[in-house]
C-alpha cells in the first residue's frame, strides 16, 4: 500500500468550472474571481475578501495595507512556515519571534506580551495544522495596544473558534490555496478583513496601486488570482466542509487507536474545531525507533508519506539568526517541537482502509 503524505482532491467539477473559463475567454482576473471572493467571504463570516495569487501575496498585502513598513516591529510565532515571517522583511519591517505552546503548537501569548516594544505594529498568529491559535486573547492584546491583528490561516479553512470562523478575528487574515492545503487552486491565496477601508487598500495594493485605471496612487504589486484558478476555488470551497469531515474522522481515529510509548498524538484546545491539515506526532526519546529512523526507514518501508513540519525554527533559520540573537530571543518550545515533531497522512484520500493500516503500522513498532 501506498499512501502519500498529501495529494490534491480533485475530481470532475473543477475540471468542468476550469473548461468553462476558457471557453468564456476570460481568463485573468474577472468575473468568476468577484463570485469566489463573496462567496469565500460569506462561508467565513467576514465583510470583504480579496483573491491574490499565493498565501505569500496575501500576507504581504495585508501587511502594507495595516501601514507596516521600515523601522516596524510584527510578532510571529518562532514555529511556523517560513512565508509569515518573510513577508515581514518584504515590507522593511523586522520580524520579532514569539514561542510557541508545546501542546497546540500555536503562538504563546504570554511569550507574545514579552516581545511588544515600542516598535511593535502587529502580531501575526497563525492557526498551525489547523488548530486555532488563541486569537481571541491575541485580539484583545492588540486592542489594549493600538496594534494590528493579522491571523495566517494558511492551514486553517474552516476551523473556528467557539463558533466563530476563524478568518473573521482578525484586522485582517490571509489565507493560502496551495496544492496541498485543506482547499486548493494550486497556487492561490485570499485576504479577509471586516474594514472598507482596508479593503479599499488592499484592491489597490494587489492591482500595482491603482486607484482607477492607469491611475497609480501607491506602489503596488501584480497579485491578482486568475478566474482559472477562482474556478477551482469555488468548488473546492462547496466541498470544503465534507474534505474537514474526512480530516476530522481520520484524526479522531488516529487519536483514539494509536498508542506507542514514546509517541505522543496531538490535543485539540478546549473551544476550537481542529481541521487538520496535518496530523503531527510528536516522537519522543522514549520511542522505539528515532524520528528519523521511524521516517526515512520504517514508515518508508511500509509506503507511508511522512514529514517534517518544521525543521528549523524560524528564529534559527540562517537569513533571520541575527535577528533574534541581537534581542536575545529564545524560543525553547519551537526548538523541541523541530526536533520531535511528525507528519502523518490525514487528508480525504485516507480511507478507512489507509487509516488502519497507518494505526496497524505505528503500533507493532
């Protein structure tokens, strides 16, 4: 058997949505984009929406359209994918790293509190794997402070927060539609954001800064998202819930089945709905096998995907180590959570079949 760590979920629908573009003739920014970015901004609850063409666009955009630029400060979470903290550097401001909470995995608002200066313009929590970040309280910090809350729910469609969706917390949030994310469009992405006014921003920003036609008010980018990939959006979103369902009932089972000393399965936070776009483990010293072995060796063997998510911790990645070394910033969570965190397979082409062969696997260890 074979399973891979991810895969797209894809099927004749968007093939059909895709055809019919191209038969409209319309095949940049245009109509079918407008109908995604309504119809994405009513299935999260939030006023506006703005299509751009990868998670990366829409984070930077968000960024400038919140004011952030040279001599700003963003906290972000020392834990997460590289894309929320170099969006930071793109606008000239400096990312700060915050720690992160061993059992979410999410941004730790008391470290949060220790990172704020007099410098800090925003904080960015990321809703990582799925699981919401405590973006209430982080909110709430940004209120009392006069500073922009951005959430990155680049991994995080449809999870909420005692009922809220995420992607309607926040000044602004960004989403990613990656091939591998909870929906996809390849590459694509969207901004949210409940403020006219920012909105107003950001179609400005990711249209070279045109107020009007060929009138340029601020220097913009080239981040529109095509009605090509609009078309596949929009039926990935009609599917959405059914793909977090999957997710759900797979995870759940993982949870309740898996059971290796050493091993330990990820905890859903009290009052969030986790959508799983990844399943991680957390592979201790007591396990049987190294997280290494465990990946390149045993799951390898048995045709199980597996990964890493992440690695290196942002605050030692080698572009940004000056920067946390010249504040004295540790993050001893993000440093654990690199070395024994790991991926397994949960999205919707697990069945019941792969998901008890994934459980029958891990448990003979």
């Amino acid at each position: 058997m074979q399973i891979p760590i991810a895969r797209p979920s894809l099927g004749p629908e968007e093939a059909e949505a895709v055809n019919a573009v191209l038969a409209s003739g319309i095949i940049a920014e245009g109509p079918i984009t407008r109908s995604f970015e309504y119809e994405f901004a009513t299935y999260c609850g939030a006023a506006h929406a703005v299509a751009v063409n990868n998670g990366t666009a829409a984070l930077h955009a968000a960024l400038l359209a919140a004011g952030v630029g040279p001599g700003d400060e963003v906290i972000v979470p020392a834990f997460t994918f590289f894309a929320t903290a170099s969006s930071v550097s793109m606008t000239g401001a400096k990312p700060v790293f915050a720690d992160v909470l061993r059992d979410t995995c999410c941004i730790d608002p008391d470290s949060v509190y220790d990172r704020i200066t007099e410098k800090t313009k925003a904080i960015i929590g990321v809703h990582l794997y799925g699981q919401p970040c405590d973006a209430f309280l982080l909110r709430e910090i940004c209120s009392d402070r006069g500073l922009i809350f951005i959430e990155d729910v680049a991994q995080a469609h449809g999870a909420e927060i005692n009922g809220a969706k995420v992607g309607s917390i926040g000044d602004l949030a960004c989403f990613s539609f990656y091939a591998t994310k909870n929906m996809a469009t390849g590459e694509g992405g969207m901004v949210t954001t409940g403020s006219a006014e920012l909105h107003n921003r950001l179609r400005r920003i990711i249209n070279h800064g045109q107020s009007e036609k060929y009138i340029h008010t601020e220097i913009g980018y080239n981040y529109r998202m095509t009605d090509i990939a609009a078309a596949i959006g929009r039926v990935q979103l009609s599917k959405l819930d059914e793909f977090i369902r999957v997710r759900q009932e797979n995870a759940a089972y993982f949870n309740e089945h898996i059971g290796v000393h050493g091993i330990i399965t990820p905890v859903v936070a009290p009052g969030r709905s986790h959508v799983w776009h990844q399943y991680v483990i957390r592979v201790t010293d007591d396990a049987p096998l190294s997280r290494e072995g465990l990946m390149a060796y045993y799951l390898k063997e048995k045709g199980i995907g597996s990964a890493i998510h992440y690695p290196i911790p942002l605050h030692r990645q080698p572009v940004f180590t000056l920067i946390g070394s010249e504040r004295g910033i540790t993050c001893p969570v993000a440093d654990e959570l690199a070395e024994t965190v790991l991926s397994l397979p949960v999205h919707p082409g697990v069945g019941a079949a792969e998901r008890q062969y994934i459980v029958d696997s891990l448990n003979k260890l």
